[in-house]
C-alpha cells in the first residue's frame, strides 16, 4: 500500500533539493494538496510504503518421522523407519539413531520398503500432497578389510632362506623352536602383514643361529619345532571387540597358519637329521565356542589339533618331510616329547591356575606318576613375553610372540614385550638341560 504522498507524486516529479514546505507548494501549484506531515514521515521512512510487510514463502507444517532401532554388539535392525525421500545412502539414518555410518553397513538382501502419500498442512491454510516411505533392513558391524590371502600365500611360497644340513655324526643336541601366540588374524597394530614380516625376520635368524652354532662347534642334530598354540586368533569369545578387529576370517587363518608352519618345516627340518613336530592346545583355538569362551563340545576341538594332523599328512607325502615324528594331542593340555634325551613338557598355559610354581610341581607329579615321564624342562607360552625362571628339579622357559601386541592390555598396565620367536638349544648332557638360550 501506498500513502498519500507516494500516489501524489506518482506522475508528478519533485524537483531535487525541495524541503518539506517548497514540495507541499510544489504540489498545491498542481492542484493537489498534501500536508506536511504525510510529507515528513514519506522521507523519514515510517509511512505506510515502509509499514508494508514483505511477501514471505509459505511454511509447511513436516509430517512426523517415526522409526525404531534395535542395536546388538554384532549389528541390529532399523524397523519403521519414515523418511520422506528413497533412501541411497543410509548415513543420515545411522546418524538419527546416534550411530557411526562407518562402522555399520546394511545388509543389502534385508531392505524392505513401503510407501504412502499423506496431506501436509501449509501455513496459509492450504494443504499438499507428500510421498512417505518406510524402511525395514538389518545391518551388521564392519569388519576391518584383511590383507589378501593369496598374495601371503604367494610370498611365504617364494621366500626360500639358504640352509645347510648337518655335517657332524653321532649323538648330539636339540635346537628347539618355539612358534608361541602367532594369533595370524589378529587386526591390532600392524595387523597380520605385520606378524608376518616378524616371522620372517625371526626364520632368518634362526637359520644364521643354527650356522653360527655349528661353525662353533656346538653338534646340532635334532630339531624340535614346538606349535605352542595361538598360531590363529580366532573370531568371537576372546573378548568383547574380536569379531570387529579381526583381519582374516577362521578359513583363512587356518590356512595362513598352515602355510607359515610349512615355511618353518621346508627351512629348518632339512638342516638336520631327526625332528619332532610337537603340539599344544590352547585357548583362541577352540574351534567350537558357541556364544561362550570354551568349546560346546570337548576340547578336542581345536585348531592346533587341525594344523598338526593337517601338516602330519601332507609332510608325509614327501620323501624329505617324512621322517619328522608328531605329537599331536588329541585333547590333553601336555604335550610330552624328548630332545636330545631331555623330557620336555610343553603347554600353552591357558590352564595354569593360581600359582605357576604349584601348578607346575602338581602337573610334574602326575606325569610322573601316571605317564612315567619326568619332566626335566618346562616350555609354556601364553603371557606373550619371555621369562626364564629355575625351579631346581625343573627350568620353565616362557616363550614370547611376534604378534603385533595389545592396546588393551598396554593401556590397562603400561606393560609391553619384544616380539620374538624363543629358540635354545637342549640336551640331557648340558648342566641344567639347556643353553645358548635366543630370541628372534
């Protein structure tokens, strides 16, 4: 709306520099009259043209958007979901549920959709018509993205160490290999292409040392390649986060742990003239958990069972691997084996219970009774870090690992390891059972 002064002056031109009173005579000169207020509030700004409210877009009154979430540790479900547009990218309905879009992914064959149209309310009082759509699917955490298999594969078949075999004769010593903790799958740290390179820096090594002993001297003859357990991490039961952090899936570790024990038979079992292959079982390799920590059906059950017996047939088709003896257990948790004619007892140590020094003497006793084996030497695994501790009758060597360690047990402690793989050479003839004790 215009005031008085504005439609005045419409066809009539105000010449520049007039005061109020020269534009009232201006006007009356053609025959309009306007009063000198009118006049006043038109230039400063408060008259009706500048009264007038500016045209302003309609607002409309949004439908209200329902929906429901059901979160487990695994995953969930979105149920009723509205939204009013199809979805393609499911983030804004992760982020409406206070939900990480990165660390859930929908699964794709889930999606069931439906839609409608409603009325929508229009603030000048009109209404119009919207599409609604409501959405059904289930989504599961992301598991971090593993290296690829074949390529390790590839690569622990291609690396070939140079190896020597035995030149003395006669009875000699034991070099005894512990492979503890390999934990292959486990995604913390480097991950598993981590653990790798460690294994083979420490396979180069251990080939340098058995040289190096030899050039000294020391009558290498027998080999004792010991699978201390954990050589895969498992997918679920361990704690909390394991599904969610794991690199490789159970086939897969399974398989990369066969290939890495290959590795380690193809190199080391040629050096010399005798070997044993033995075995423990042990805790992340109970392949039958169900929802809990130990096996729903015996503790048989394990993949260092299904590794040794594995390794045991495909060795034994080769003219050069054959001669390797295997203790495989079937489920006890001591794994009993002579080097070099020293009894060593071997366990993962997931069963030692309150104190290691009774633990180990009780353990000692029945083997001595029920199996007529003495024990003169301890080799456990578990803790993931080296220790050696003489307990007179017997020397416990604790075997470190070169997994890529724990964020939660260094956060928790402040404690932390040198990865590693623990070699020593044993035989009934050196005082204690042992000597030129190495980690690589």
């Amino acid at each position: 709306m215009k005031c008085k002064y504005a439609k005045a002056t419409t066809n009539i031109p105000i010449p520049d520099g007039y005061g109020a009173h020269r534009i009232r005579e201006h006007l009356r000169g053609n025959g309009i009259v306007v009063g000198l207020t009118s006049i006043k509030d038109h230039r400063a700004g408060v008259c009706m043209c500048h009264r007038e409210a500016k045209p302003t877009a309609p607002v409309t009154a949004e439908p209200t958007l329902t929906g429901k979430a059901d979160v487990t540790k695994d995953g969930g479900e979105f149920i009723d979901v509205q939204t009013t547009e199809p979805v393609t990218d499911w983030t804004h309905i992760f982020q409406r549920f206070n939900l990480d879009p990165q660390a859930f992914e929908v699964v794709g064959d889930t999606v069931r959709v439906s839609t409608w149209q409603q009325s929508k309310a229009l603030e000048d009082g009109t209404r119009d018509i919207v599409n609604l759509f409501s959405y059904r699917a289930s989504f599961r955490r992301i598991t971090q993205a593993g290296p690829d298999t074949q390529d390790i594969i590839n690569h622990l078949r291609a690396w070939t160490p140079t190896t020597r075999p035995a030149t003395h004769a006669g009875p000699g010593l034991s070099y005894v290999v512990g492979l503890a903790d390999l934990q292959l799958g486990k995604g913390e740290g480097d991950g598993t292409p981590g653990t790798l390179r460690r294994l083979n820096k420490a396979l180069e090594g251990v080939t340098g040392h058995i040289e190096q002993l030899r050039g000294q001297g020391v009558n290498l003859q027998h080999l004792a390649l010991v699978n201390l357990g954990d050589h895969t991490e498992g997918v679920q039961g361990s704690y909390a986060s394991q599904t969610h952090t794991v690199d490789l899936n159970t086939r897969d570790q399974i398989s990369l742990a066969l290939e890495v024990n290959m590795q380690w038979i193809r190199t080391l079992v040629p050096m010399f003239h005798t070997a044993t292959y033995a075995a423990c079982m042990c805790n992340h390799g109970q392949l039958a958990r169900g929802a809990g920590k130990t096996n729903v059906t015996d503790d048989a059950d394990n993949a260092t069972g299904l590794i040794g017996d594995t390794l045991k047939v495909v060795c034994n088709l080769h003219p050069d691997l054959s001669r390797i003896e295997w203790v495989i257990p079937r489920d006890e948790m001591i794994t009993t084996f002579t080097a070099s004619g020293l009894n060593i007892a071997s366990a993962h140590g997931h069963k030692i219970s309150g104190n290691e020094e009774n633990w180990l003497a009780k353990q000692s006793q029945y083997l001595t009774q029920a199996r007529r084996f003495i024990p003169e030497l301890w080799f456990t695994a578990h803790k993931h870090h080296a220790d050696v501790k003489d307990y007179g009758p017997y020397t416990r060597i604790q075997a470190t690992t070169v997994d890529p360690g724990s964020k939660y047990f260094l956060d928790q402690s402040g404690m932390y390891s040198r990865p590693g793989v623990t070699t020593f050479v044993a035989g009934s003839q050196l005082p204690g059972g042992w000597e030129h004790y190495r980690i690589f």
